[in-house]
C-alpha cells in the first residue's frame, strides 16, 4: 500500500442507527451517505465502552479498558501508553488534531504534533461524581437531558463551526506549503449530537413535522435485577420528561444535530477536495459510541445495548472497495492497526485489533469476538459484553447476565440467559469472555483505583458538594458543573 494521507473525521454520541446510509429512512447525512457509497460501510462496529473517555483511550492506545486502565470519565488517557500517533511521530509523519480528543490535559505527549482547540477532561479530572462507586449517588444533574431540548445554539454547537472551520483552514494551509506533498494524519473531531440536545432551529425544523416511530419499552424482566435498579437509581434522565411529546422533541434536536453534524463534515470534505487531497487520502468516520435516545428509557450511554454501544463505522480510500457493507464485526480498537497500517509501518505485536483494511477485502467472519466494558458512572459493578454476528452476551460481575440472538431480536427485546434452552450458548460466551478477561479481578482493580482518586480529591462528601459535570467546558468556555441542591 503506497503511503496516504488519512482523514478521522470523529463524531460523539452517534449511534449507527441514525444514518440514512445504516438504513434509517427519516434521517439526513447525505455527506455521510456520500462517503459510504465511495467506500466501505461497517455494518456492525461497536465502542469497547460506551463512555467518552474511556473509548478514545481505546481509540487511542488500540487496547482495552482494562489493559489501558482509563475506567471512566475522570481517569483519562496521558499519553504513558504509545499511541497511534507515537508510532507515525518516529515515522516523521505530520499527525494534527483539531477538536474534542478528551484526554487528560493538552500538554501531554498522546502523539499529536499540534492540537488546534482541543477539548480535555475539565481541568484534569473530569466527572468526578462517576468514579464514586459502588455506592451510587443520584445524578441529579440528569434533569438537564430533558431542559436541555429544542431549538437553539450553545457553545457545543459554535465549537463545531470553528472546528469544521478549522480543519478546512488547515488544509488550505496545508496545500499551500512546501510540504503539500509529504504525508499527514488530521484527526478532526466534532461534539454533535452529543447532548445538549439543543440545535440551529434550521436542522430542527428539518424534522418538527415529522412522525416519530414508537419508543421502545423497557423489558419488565429486568425490573428487579439489582446492576439495573442501581443504574436506573442514578441516572434518572427519564423521569424529567413530562410525556413522550416531550421526549420526541429531545428526538427531533438530536436528528437535527445528526444533520448539522453531517453539513460541517461536508464542508471538510469538500475543503478536502478543493485542495487537491481527495485521491490520496484515506478517510474514517466513526463515533466513540452511540445514544440511547429514550429506548427503554434510557438516555445517554453507559450500557451494553446496540443503541449505546452500536457505532458507525465508514472508510474509504486505496484498496477498499466502494459501495460494500462488510458484516465482520469491528471496534475502535481496530483503528490502531489501521491507520498504521495505512503508511506501511508493522502491527504492533501485542494489540488485540486488525487492519479494516484487511477486514474490508476478506470474506465476512461473523464468528469474530468484540469486546466492550464499562466501569463508570451508574455500574455497582463492571459490565462487559462479548458480540460476534450472532449472539450477544452481557456478563454483569456479581449479577445475572443476558443473552441476545441479534440475527432474530436485533433490537434486543428476548432474554435468552435463563432459557434451557440456550444454556450451552451462555456457557460459551461465558468461557470466551474469561479467557480474555477476568471480570471479578478487573472490577476489584476499577474499583480500587477509583476509591483512591476519590480520596485524593478530598473525599465523597467533598465531591458532592461541589456538584457534578453536564458536559464537558469547550476550549476557553465556562463551567458545565452542575449544583446539586
């Protein structure tokens, strides 16, 4: 493979379920649609966790949760791990980013030569509140998923503009200099649609008048089981909407932001083309992990559903083929190998991922394992899940697990774990997952390391009292911290 350029163009929050090109008829992402017929669709790409940082940090260093230690949002990644953009540095390839990364601060060596507005963890510890665990504390801060709705602008939305400008800024530059000809890697990453759910009334009115499919309903099975009335006990987003024409407005403003998402995308793009870089780069869209959207009434992330965990995953360029949709399923940890992969450099011996290069030209192997985890906010206690393109399997530590046939319940509504019948299936799953990970060990660690940053933060009472985060400050932007009271 001759040495390319390579586009990331990342997204926070975005389920593969809303894109017009994964098949959801109301949507608008036509430059998404676009990029996906140019190139190679992932039909079946997951987060290894379905929480901001602890996903990029997968992202990032191309391993897993518990390998790379980032347990939740306020334990993120600082570089001491080599990165993808460690291995292209020694290569002497430019890697630049611009936008949302969520690390832990921006002068930390994470394998960027630049960073143009980045978005760290706040002030180096992030969300605080959720390493409070396993005595869970109620996020009242939840109530603002559903204030936070309509029709509007924030800070989150201008940050956007000024990272699509940015990276259109860049390129110019970038085709104008002495060095147009020598490799890079831009890694370009937007806040859209993650929530507030607020978003220009023009991409809300986009969808105002529209009919909007049913909610899914919780699966009253589950009512009892303790990891889920814990975790419905802390985070209580659902209980602060009034009635489901208020949930459907929260509905709208996120198709909105998926638009407004796709239009400053397509300005990359196009700055992409204009400046004679369209034929040798290659490009990646993905999303750290999805959004409930108020199925099962849940919002947010932070399970092992599809709708949370569920990515979409795009890539074009040399060698991959247009217009195909591979099964196979992946995750952002194949990322790594790719993008070295991409400029000819070797596989690091020890990473668990695969080139999607590689993926994209083999036949489909639905036998293929993914791996996700989650330690954070709302878990008494780890929760990991094991998928290939059949079954998925959620192992709760301590708690029942579930059992899904994604091929005949790909929304997920049939238990299968206490069926008879499925018992050598669950025992499958069950010895596949211990022989990647130990659950009970990797919780005791989560947890341990979580007690000690709480008491080197003065302690939970101190952490309450000063309130949990809403989001994320944009660069050079005012407290998102939430009070309490």
């Amino acid at each position: 493979m001759a040495k390319r350029n390579f586009l990331v163009l990342m997204a926070d929050q975005h389920s593969r379920n809303f894109l017009s090109c994964y098949n959801n008829s109301i949507v608008q992402t036509p430059n998404l649609d676009g990029l996906a017929s140019r190139g190679t669709l992932f039909a079946n790409a997951s987060t290894n966790s379905p929480i901001c940082v602890s996903a990029r940090a997968c992202l990032a260093t191309g391993r897993y949760v518990h390998q790379n230690k980032c347990w939740d949002n306020a334990i993120a990644y600082d570089g001491s791990i080599p990165s993808w953009g460690h291995y292209l540095q020694d290569a002497n390839i430019d890697v630049n980013s611009i936008g949302k990364l969520h690390y832990r601060f921006d002068n930390d060596p994470t394998g960027f030569d630049e960073q143009f507005i980045p978005m760290h963890i706040a002030n180096g510890v992030g969300d605080l509140m959720g390493s409070i665990r396993p005595d869970l504390p109620e996020r009242t801060q939840s109530r603002q998923y559903s204030q936070l709705i309509g029709p509007g602008e924030t800070e989150y939305t201008t940050y956007d503009r000024d990272i699509s400008t940015k990276a259109c800024a860049w390129l110019k530059e970038r085709s104008d200099s002495p060095r147009r000809d020598e490799p890079f890697v831009l890694f370009v990453s937007f806040i859209a649609p993650h929530f507030p759910l607020i978003v220009p009334e023009e991409y809300f009115n986009l969808y105002k008048e529209l009919s909007i499919p049913a909610i899914k309903k919780s699966n009253p099975e589950l009512d009892g089981h303790p990891w889920w009335k814990a975790f419905n006990d802390c985070y209580t987003f659902d209980r602060y909407f009034k009635d489901d024409d208020h949930r459907k407005v929260a509905i709208i403003s996120y198709l909105g932001l998926c638009t407004f998402l796709d239009d400053l995308i397509g300005n990359v793009l196009e700055s992409l083309n204009n400046n004679g870089f369209s034929k040798n780069t290659n490009i990646m869209y993905l999303s750290d992990h999805g959004e409930n959207l108020g199925a099962r009434g849940l919002w947010g992330k932070s399970v092992m559903y599809e709708e949370s965990v569920g990515i979409p995953m795009l890539l074009s360029g040399e060698n991959v083929m247009a217009k195909s949709v591979v099964k196979t399923p992946v995750s952002l940890i194949d990322v790594f190998p790719t993008i070295l992969d991409s400029f000819n450099l070797d596989i690091v011996a020890d990473i668990p991922g695969r080139s999607l290069f590689e993926v994209a030209n083999e036949s489909d192997n639905e036998k293929r394992l993914i791996l996700s985890e989650y330690h954070g906010a709302g878990s008494i206690s780890g929760a990991f899940m094991l998928r290939d393109g059949m079954y998925k399997y959620i192992h709760y530590v301590d708690c029942e697990p579930e059992l899904y046939n994604l091929k005949d319940d790909p929304g997920e509504n049939n238990n299968l774990a206490k069926k008879n019948d499925y018992q050598k299936i669950l025992n499958y799953y069950q010895d596949q997952l211990h022989s990647m990970v130990d659950p009970k060990t990797v919780n005791s660690e989560a947890l341990a390391d979580q007690s000690d940053l709480i008491i080197r933060n003065g302690g939970i009472n101190k952490i309450l009292d000063r309130g949990g985060l809403n989001g994320t400050p944009v660069p050079g932007g005012g407290s998102t911290r939430v009070d309490l009271n």
